[in-house]
C-alpha cells in the first residue's frame, strides 16, 4: 500500500480562538469527540495524549511540532501499543469573511500503516460532531454510526 494523507476542509460559523479552544481544552474535546479528551500544555516538544475513559486508557500519543494560537497545531500521532505506525496531523484555522476555515491533514503514514485506515474513517465522524457542536452546542453521536474503530 502506497503512503496515503487525509484532507478534510470544513467552513464554522465561530472564531479562530473559539475553534482553537475546542480543539485543544479536554472539557470541549470530551463533548464532541465521543467522550474521549485531548490533554497537552500545548506548547512545541511537549507530549499530547487522547485518552478515553479512565478505565479505557489512552488512545493515540503524540509530540506537539508546531503551536501557533489560534492558527496552526501540527502534532505527531501513534497508537500506543504500536508507536512505529506514527503519523502527523496538522490543524490550520483561517477566518474566511464570517466563518472559520477548519483543514485537517492527517498524513506521513507508513505504508501499510493500520493506523490510515482507522482515521479515515474516525475522522468524518468527529469533525462532523465538532462543526454541530460549535454551531448547536449539541454534538453528534459519534458512537452511533458504528465506526469499526474505538479512535481516531
């Protein structure tokens, strides 16, 4: 399997700063994200986890690269049983008239990387709940549309 990326491009009604603090405060990411939260200090050279429950431990780890608030969050990304299928992900926020411009680029896989497959089809689901979150205040059921993976 050749190395692959996934690109999703989605349009907010919200602020940079607003979508900045959605993405990066475990209260927010625990709301949209199917109960699992992302916790880090944010700053470049520090660790990020994505953990579930208590009980469920954590999901994906990473290094954070790059951190520009609100504009820019580039994160390494690895399953932690299986840290050699590691990836990166970069968050880029722009203002467009009225709305946030949200892209995602989830990319340097390996090849026969498992980690590709479980996040195409993870992320769908969470930028989907994240853009009715900021727009509703009520997320979707991630969990609901029978994702064949617990994390992405």
């Amino acid at each position: 399997m050749a190395k692959s990326a996934f690109v999703y491009v989605t349009y907010r009604r919200t602020t940079p700063e607003k979508l900045w603090e959605v993405l990066t405060t475990p209260e927010f990411t625990r709301k949209y994200w199917g109960g699992n939260a992302n916790f880090s200090d944010w700053k470049p050279g520090s660790k990020w986890l994505h953990l579930g429950k208590p009980e469920e431990g954590v999901y994906v780890e990473g290094e954070v690269l790059e951190s520009l608030p609100p504009k820019r969050l580039v994160l390494t990304w690895a399953d932690p049983e299986d840290l050699t299928d590691g990836s990166k992900l970069t968050f880029d926020i722009e203002p467009v008239a009225d709305l946030v411009r949200l892209s995602v680029l989830h990319g340097d896989f390996k090849a026969d990387s498992i980690m590709a497959g479980k996040v195409s089809q993870g992320w769908p689901l969470v930028l989907s709940s994240l853009k009715s979150y900021l727009e509703t205040g009520s997320p979707i059921d991630i969990w609901s549309a029978k994702a064949p993976c617990k994390q992405s």
